[in-house]
C-alpha cells in the first residue's frame, strides 16, 4: 500500500469502535478504513455517507446495489472492492454465474432490464466525464423514479470515489469473495462516444 495504517491505539476512540463492528462483521479491520481513519473528519464523513447509501429502506434492491458497486469496482480497477462488494453481493442470493458475467452483461442473458439500465448508467457515469445521454436517461426513467435515479447516481459516485481512493493507494483484496474468478477483465470495453 502507498500509504500505511498507523498503529491501532493512534485512532480516535469513536473510529476504534468502529473498527471493532468491522472486526465482528467482516472477521478484519478493512484496510480503506485504516486509511481513512487516517483524517477522523473525512472518516467520519464518508462513513456517513456509505451507512446512507446502504440503508436497509434504500429504494434500490439490495442485490442490484450491490451488483452496481461490484460493476463500478471492476472498471476501477480496485482489486479491494471487487473482492469486499463480490462477497455482498453472493451474500444478497446472485447466483456464481451471473456473478462473473457482470463484467460481459451486455452479453449475457442472465441481467433483467432494471439491471441492465442500471449496469448501462453506472458505466456512462464511470467511464465518461458524467454525463448521460438522453437515451439512457430514457431506459432509467423507465424503470427508476426520480428518487430511485438520485439514490442510483449518489452509489454510483460513491463507488468511484471509493474505488479510485483504493486503487490509488494500492489497498489489495482481504479475501472476502468466494468467487475466485471474479476479477477485472482485460478484454473489457469502454462505452463509445
């Protein structure tokens, strides 16, 4: 890693606590925590925003959360997010083969429409500079409402700033995914203009 974590004891009390939920969920301390314990105030703050992004009353499905995060990690290259987001999203019932499919869904049979227009939105966002088209702003509103579109963009953002903050600082994978093949693939595509 680019940047070390500090010895445990040199956290804020309030991040040791939370350190020690990650410990008992997880069986480890998360490594980008440790890093982002780094500055308690940024902590503090994107801890905030992911337990928002992740709240059990989201209007987005838990699996499709997930799928997104594991999508966006993949493009990102953040060899941490693919493994932590993989192990969620096998644990929120999405079959080994549709989980490595997710980078070829274009391709693949197994993604319904609300996940393909979501998948579509999420690589727009990534791979572009943020703007949609209005084509595919189209397929979402068929299948999202303006609340569900926020709660999607908001995710999708996130993903990206937790998946770029990780493979920045080169934070490996802590062995969570039980599905060892899924990986970023070389051959993947970017969207075209």
């Amino acid at each position: 890693m680019l940047v070390q974590p500090k010895p445990l004891g040199q956290y804020p009390w309030f991040i040791r606590l939370f350190f020690a939920k990650q410990k008992y969920t997880y069986g480890a301390v998360l490594d980008p925590g440790l890093l982002w314990g780094r500055s308690k105030w940024v902590f503090s703050t994107v801890a905030m925003l992911y337990g928002a992004l992740n709240r059990k009353k989201s209007p987005l499905a838990p699996a499709l959360r997930a799928m997104v995060t594991v999508r966006v990690s993949q493009i990102n290259h953040c060899e941490f997010c693919i493994d932590i987001n993989g192990a969620t999203l096998e644990k929120r019932g999405v079959s080994e083969e549709k989980i490595l499919a997710l980078h070829i869904w274009r391709t693949s049979d197994l993604f319904d429409q609300l996940e393909q227009a979501a998948l579509e939105y999420a690589e727009a966002i990534t791979y572009t500079d943020g703007k949609v088209t209005d084509e595919i702003a189209a397929v979402l509103r068929e299948h999202f409402d303006d609340d569900g579109i926020v709660e999607l963009t908001g995710l999708i953002a996130f993903q990206n700033m937790s998946s770029k903050f990780n493979s920045a600082l080169d934070i490996p994978p802590q062995g969570f995914c039980q599905v060892p093949e899924l990986q970023t693939d070389p051959r993947d595509h970017k969207l075209k203009p």
